[in-house]
C-alpha cells in the first residue's frame, strides 16, 4: 500500500536532513558535475535497504554489472549474500553493447543499450511484479539518465519517465535517478525534474535538497569516504 511515512534510507547525516527519510514511492533526483558523489550515493542507498530486508534494483547504463560490483564491495558493500536471497536484481544496460553473447544469469539481465527504452520498461516492469508479491516496498537506483538523453529522442525519454516513476509511485517504491550536471540543455533537465518529487544538487563540496516537505534547504558540506557519502551537519 503506498503512504505518505517516510523510511530511513539508512545513511544517517541524510536522513537528519530528510526530516527523518525518504517518503514510500517518492522519485529523488541527483542532479551534479561527474565525479561529485552521486554514483556512491545511490549505491548506498540500495545497499543501506537491503539491510533492512528492502528489495533493490539498480539499472546500469555507464557500466556493466562486473564493474559495479567491484565498486560496492571496495565500498564494504557487500551484496553476495542479496544476490542468493533474492532482494536484489540488476537491468544491465552497458554490458551487452561489448559482449552480445551476454544472456541473462541469476540476478543480472541484460539489455541490449541505453537506447531500448521499451525493453528497460519491460524488465523493470517483471520485476516489480516479482518483488511485490514479497515485499511491501522496494528500492530503484538508476545510473544514469544522462545515458538515456545522450541515446533517445528527448521526448521518447520523457514518455519513459512518466511510465516508470508512475509505476513506481503506484507501487509504493522509492527511487534514486541519476543526472550529469553540464551535459544537457536546460529545458531538458527541467524536464526531468518535473517528474520527481525532490532533487538533491551537488555544488562544488556543497549539497542541497529541493522539493521534499520537511527536509532543510540550506546548503550542506560534504565529503566522499571509503563507506559512502557523508553529510557534514
């Protein structure tokens, strides 16, 4: 059932931030310069719900599943345990573009770039038909739209985002959406954000949330560590 109640995303400094958490099926955007945190972000994020029994999906588009495990567990994030109970599942978008005999095995499937857009739809719409028969809620992280805008005619992007985030309000999920700061035109960007329901910017060595009722809108410090993003309150 979706509700208003906020939960926990398991990183402390943010959460004090948040107001106490995410709500249940809101879309968060992390909007900054590469490099700046937001891969490690929503990493943690996902990880940080898996300890709590919350099911994840994370979409690949930057890079393969290989890579991405690798940067979890430099992280301490491990996720051996999530791949055998099932709580996690992963849409690889990259890998397949290099390896096309690829086919899909345990928690990874495999989809054939960032530009099929409808078989994205279709997987994540299978798997959150497989997670809502055990969980009340989930965790989507998506890295990143940028590879989205940079492949599809921007109006076929929006018309995906549209169907996804309202698949997963009506689901009762929360999601992390990743955008690179400096590589699309504004009105692009805007479009995006019109979608979601807060944003956390990245500023130098600075953070801010948007949009979110009862999370502060200053400007925060921040710094990037070996466990993850850390908030300096």
């Amino acid at each position: 059932m979706v509700s208003d109640l906020l939960l926990p995303t398991g990183l402390k400094s943010l959460d004090e931030l948040l107001g106490g958490g995410l709500p249940i099926s809101g879309n968060l955007l992390l909007y900054g310069d590469p490099l700046c945190g937001k891969k490690p972000l929503v990493m943690q994020f996902i990880y940080e719900g898996l300890k709590m029994n919350i099911p994840g999906i994370f979409v690949l588009t930057d890079y393969g599943f290989v890579e991405w495990k690798q940067m979890m567990h430099s992280s301490g994030w491990l996720i051996d345990a999530y791949e055998k109970n099932g709580l996690l599942q992963i849409v690889d978008c990259y890998s397949k573009q290099y390896d096309p005999s690829l086919v899909d095995e345990g928690i990874v499937t495999y989809v054939n770039g960032a530009e099929d857009l409808s078989t994205i739809s279709m997987q994540l719409a299978g798997l959150q038909e497989q997670i809502v028969q055990i969980a009340d809620n989930h965790r989507l992280g998506f890295h990143s739209l940028s590879a989205l805008l940079e492949t599809n005619q921007h109006e076929s992007v929006y018309r995906f985002m549209q169907f996804i985030t309202g698949k997963f309000r009506r689901t009762g999920a929360t999601a992390m959406y990743v955008l690179e700061k400096g590589m699309h035109e504004e009105k692009h960007v805007r479009m995006i954000e019109h979608l979601m329901d807060g944003l956390i910017e990245f500023e130098d060595d600075k953070l801010r949330i948007r949009g979110l009722m009862g999370a502060s809108p200053s400007w925060h410090q921040y710094e990037i560590t070996d466990q993850g993003v850390r908030v300096k309150l």
